[in-house]
C-alpha cells in the first residue's frame, strides 16, 4: 500500500470525525487483503461501525479478542478490571465472568492463572456466540445466575460482572458507535444505572465462596452509590481506581 492511500484513508477517517484516524488507517490497512476487501472495510467504518466490528477483534491486556457484529466491544478501561480479577484468582480458582460480551475479562483471567475453574455467562446469544470463540471454558447463556450451573453455587471465588451501568436518560448521549451498533442490554443500567449491580449483589452471597470478591466496573460517579449496594446485600465493599484507563471498580467481598 502506498503512503499516498495511507494519507488518503487518514484524511477520510479524520473527516468523519475518528480520533485516532491515523492509528484506524494503519489497522485497516494491515487487516485488509485486498483493493476491494479495504474499500468495504474503510465505507463502514466511515459509516461509524465500530472499528472492531470492522475489524473483527479488539485488543485486550495483549489478547486479540473475537468481536462480532452486535456484541458490546471490550473498552480498555475494562483491562482495569480484569486485573483486579487476577489478582485475586489463584490457582484452581473458581472464576466466573458474569455478563461477559466477548468474554475478554474471561480470557485474560485464564491466560494470566492458567489452571483456573473458568466459566462465563450472557443473556445475549450473539455475545455467547462470541465468547465461545474466546474463552477456553464453559460458556452458558441466560439471564445472570440462571444462567450457571448449580455446581457453582456456594463456590465461586472471583465473580466478575461487567454489568451496564449507564442511566437509562443517559444512553441517548452515548457515542453514536455505542448507541447504533451495541445491544442496549449491554449499556442501560436502569434509572440510576446500577439495576443490574443490585441484581448481582442481591445473589452474590449465595454463589459466592466464603471470601470470595465480587467485582464489578462503575462510573466514579457511581463509585459511592455501587458501594452501598454491595454493603446493603452484605458484603464487604471496596472502591478501587486507576486514573491512566479513567476506570474505576467496586469490589464486595463475602465474609467468611
């Protein structure tokens, strides 16, 4: 590819409003295979399909992770909160990422602690899909808890929940990517954004192992609020930044 078609895809993406244009250009280039395969590829991204979706996969602490067309796309704020999975999963660890999207959280979990007793679940058919083609683990579709195998129950030691945390009278300000492209279970949260979080609160302590963490992405906002449902469905709860990824994660961890 000429420097002059890399110029021309920087100034096209630039001129409909992408960021990182130059950075899109060169991923776009190395994906595509042919003239006619980029042209595609450059029309629906200019067209504000995500560029993940354009390019099938998204990076995620040094994954590439499976993206498919109408599954929510890992952010990397997330990789905050996978870490914070991975710091608490040992070795033959019970992990379930609950709520999972792609499963990238999952994936990253098992990289790190290879040896871990690794599940993952979504309401979506679409994100189970998806995440069947990430995750090196059990993946079971439902609604949160329905979803898991009674096995688990009582025994899971690092429940992570991505769950969605936007206010319902705030998804109509969302970026047009995330509005258009992602499934609205996957960004409405409710009117104050944190009806899942309760949801998933409200059984943790009966799936949960004793001392086992719940862990969940929030807004700093909401950072107060998510902690007082954890508190309120009795468990210890923990509030964790990281400025770099402007993430931030309530931990709740189960007595015991």
């Amino acid at each position: 590819m000429t420097s002059d078609l890399s110029s021309d895809l920087v100034s096209r993406l630039r001129a409909v409003g992408c960021v990182f244009a130059e950075d899109e250009a060169r991923l776009l280039l190395e994906a595509a295979t042919t003239p006619l395969e980029l042209a595609t590829m450059v029309d629906r991204r200019a067209a504000g399909v995500p560029l993940e979706h354009v390019l099938g996969w998204a990076a995620f602490l040094g994954l590439r992770i499976a993206v498919d067309p109408d599954v929510f796309v890992p952010r990397r704020r997330t990789e905050f909160l996978a870490r914070q999975a991975i710091r608490r999963a040992g070795r033959g660890a019970v992990v379930v990422d609950l709520c999972c999207g792609t499963g990238a959280v999952a994936a990253a979990v098992a990289v790190a602690v290879p040896g871990v007793d690794l599940s993952a679940a979504d309401i979506e058919p679409a994100a189970v899909r998806c995440a069947r083609r990430n995750v090196h683990g059990a993946v079971y579709e439902g609604d949160l808890y329905d979803a898991l195998p009674i096995r688990l129950r009582g025994r899971i030691d690092v429940l992570v929940a991505n769950v969605p945390y936007v206010p319902s009278n705030e998804v109509a300000l969302l970026p047009p990517e995330a509005r258009m492209y992602e499934p609205l279970v996957a960004l409405d949260g409710g009117a104050d954004g944190l009806d899942v979080l309760r949801r998933v609160a409200q059984g943790a302590g009966e799936w949960l192992a004793p001392g086992g963490h719940l862990l969940s992405e929030t807004s700093t906002r909401q950072a107060s609020a998510a902690g007082d449902v954890l508190s309120a469905a009795g468990l210890m709860p923990e509030v964790t930044t990281d400025d770099d990824l402007a993430a931030t994660v309530v931990i709740g961890r189960c007595a015991g």
